[in-house]
C-alpha cells in the first residue's frame, strides 16, 4: 500500500512539476508566488487531515505520531545549507526523486551525493547535537488542536498578505487552465491546486498507513551506509550505526524499510509519468560546472537533511502538519538559504531550475 503512495506521489510530482526549489527561485526572481501559493494551500488541507487524526492518537490498531523534531542550533543550520543545496543541485528531496525518475541524468547524480551527504552527517551529529536547543515543541500538544491549527492557519495568511504587499503575485494559473480532461489527466500536465490537494492526501494517508507521516530522507541516508557496507564499511564503528534503529534498519533488507519503499515507488511513479508523457529523453551532455554544482549540492542536501530531521517534506511539510514548531524553524532557515543559493548559482553557470 505504501509503494503504490509512492507511485501516486511520483506521478503528481512530475505531472504538476510541483517543485520547491523552482517555486523559491521564481519568488525570489521574479516575484512569482504560484508554487509558494499551491505550497500554502497544501499545507492548510494537511493540517485539517492531520489534525483530528493525531488527536485521537491510533488507527487501524496502531498508534500514530507525528513529525515533531527538536528546535536547535544545529537544527537551524542543517535547513540553511539544505537551502543552499536546493539550489546548486536544482531540488529538494521530493524534487530529486521526481526529476530523477522522470530521466534526469543529472539528478541521479545528485541523489547519488545526497546519499553520500546523508551518510557523511551520521559520523558528526554526536557533536552537532550538543549545541544548544530547546527540544521539541509541537503546538497540538502545548495549545490544543483546535487553537494549535487556528494559529498556524493565520501564519499561512500572514504569510500570503506578505509576499503580495512585497509585491509578489501568482504569475501562473493555479487550476485548469483551459478545462479538465481525461488526456490531461493521463500525460500531463496537472495544475497546482489539483497537486497539492493530492499532496495533502496523499501524506495523510502515509500517516494512517506508515503510522507516520511522508518522509523522504531518511532513506538516502540508510542507502549511502548499505553501499558502504557493501565497499566493507564496519558499521561497529560508528556510534549512530551500532545500535537502536539505524543498526536494525541497515541490517534488514532495503524493502522492509518504509522510507525506501516509498522512494522507490515516487522514483517509479515518476517514470510512468514521463513516459505518459512522451518526456523519457535522457541527456548526457552536461557541462562540467553543472556537474559541480549537482556534486556539491547534492552533499549539502543530504548533510543538511540529517541535521535538520529532514528535508521539505518531512521536516517542512510533515513538520508543519504535525504542528511541530521544527517545521517552521526549518523553513525560514531553508528561504535564507535558497536565497544564498540563487547568488551562488552563476559561479556554476547554472541558468534555470528545474524542480
């Protein structure tokens, strides 16, 4: 049942190219809020699903918990050099896996260092996570689900009144276009509004299925320490490795993880939806500073990722729905880091954002 989440994840991804890492570059650019406007509207949907479900707290005989991480330094820097990635590499963590499996060469490379970062960051958060912090805080809990979802519905207005007195509009249309129909819905492409609503399912269902919300991250990391294995890495060695669950995961097959199943189907979902589309054209004439860039990024998203409890979709957008204050600790620290990275991007030569 999780696979096919993430078949209908993949699809909805590629198919409404609902990206976070173009929707910030357009803001920051060309003050285009459509993405960010679709990501608002996600958000509060989710919110209203999760909300009444986590407050019974079980479903279908097991208890369910939100995705509620620490507030921290560490926590704090790992969204910002996240952000930064973002933009060097040209996505996020969903957006690296949709691209992907839609064909992208380039982002296969990302994923591959993704992983690499992921891994990289396990053998340092002993360190990391004695800088100072003030733990979890999930506003449900603190205030109350009624009050909780209240006051994070009037931070998404705030929000959306801000960009538009900065000026900021949605440049694209947010629904169909010119109608809906059954040919759109097979190869594309589908609008905003339709993706996120379908977002905002989607992740609800994980959460009654997974016992979790959607999350994407962790998975790169357990990939990164199994190919280490593989080279002859001793997990014994590493403390986060050696025991509790990292050491039971890495010591399980790669489909009896939730995360990987899931990615795996998004990776798989993704392709159908290229092909569907007619868009499966792999490309391998890539210029070397895009390599770097996809190189470089890609180690920052994944060492950002293992800092910060995720990525935008499990710490920023899981987080947010759970009502974990991490969630949005995470994503003001990401949008000062996307904004870094759109100055970074001409040092790379990199001209556009595709995810």
């Amino acid at each position: 049942m999780l696979f096919a989440i993430g078949v209908a994840l993949g699809l909805t991804l590629y198919h409404a190219a609902f990206g976070f890492t173009g929707a910030y570059r357009r803001a920051i650019l060309e003050k285009d809020i459509s993405g960010i406007s679709a990501q608002l509207i996600m958000l509060a949907a989710a919110m209203l699903l999760f909300a009444p479900t986590l407050a019974v707290g079980n479903a279908f005989g097991q208890n369910l918990t939100g995705a509620v991480a620490p507030v921290s330094v560490s926590m704090v820097f790992g969204a910002l050099i996240f952000g930064i990635g973002m933009q060097l590499a040209g996505g996020c963590g969903s957006g690296t896996l949709f691209t992907a499996g839609g064909g992208n060469l380039r982002m296969v490379l990302v994923l591959t260092f993704f992983c690499a970062g992921g891994f990289w960051a396990t053998f340092d958060l002993p360190w990391w996570r004695e800088l100072p912090g003030i733990g979890d805080v999930a506003l449900g809990e603190r205030l109350g689900w009624g009050p909780a979802i209240l006051v994070q519905m009037a931070a998404l207005l705030v929000v959306y009144g801000s960009l538009r007195l900065a000026g900021a509009d949605n440049k694209r249309p947010l629904g169909w276009a010119t109608g809906f129909t059954w040919h759109q819905l097979l190869r594309g492409p589908w609008p905003l509004l339709f993706a996120a609503g379908a977002l905002a399912l989607l992740n609800w269902a994980t959460l009654l299925i997974a016992g979790h919300p959607w999350s994407i991250t962790w998975a790169f990391t357990l990939w990164g320490a199994k190919a280490a294995v593989a080279l002859g890495w001793d997990p014994t060695t590493s403390d986060f490795w050696a025991d509790g669950f990292p050491s039971a995961a890495l010591a399980r097959p790669l489909l009896a993880d939730v995360t990987s199943v899931m990615d795996i189907g998004i990776l798989f979902g993704a392709f159908i939806a290229a092909s569907l589309a007619g868009r499966v054209a792999p490309s391998i004439r890539v210029p070397f500073t895009s390599l770097l860039a996809a190189a470089v990024g890609g180690l920052l998203l994944g060492y950002g990722a293992r800092l910060a409890y995720g990525c935008n979709i499990g710490a920023f957008f899981s987080g947010v729905a759970s009502t974990s204050l991490h969630g949005w600790a995470w994503i003001v620290a990401a949008i000062i880091g996307n904004v870094f990275g759109v100055r970074l991007q001409p040092l790379f030569r990199l001209h556009k954002t595709e995810s």
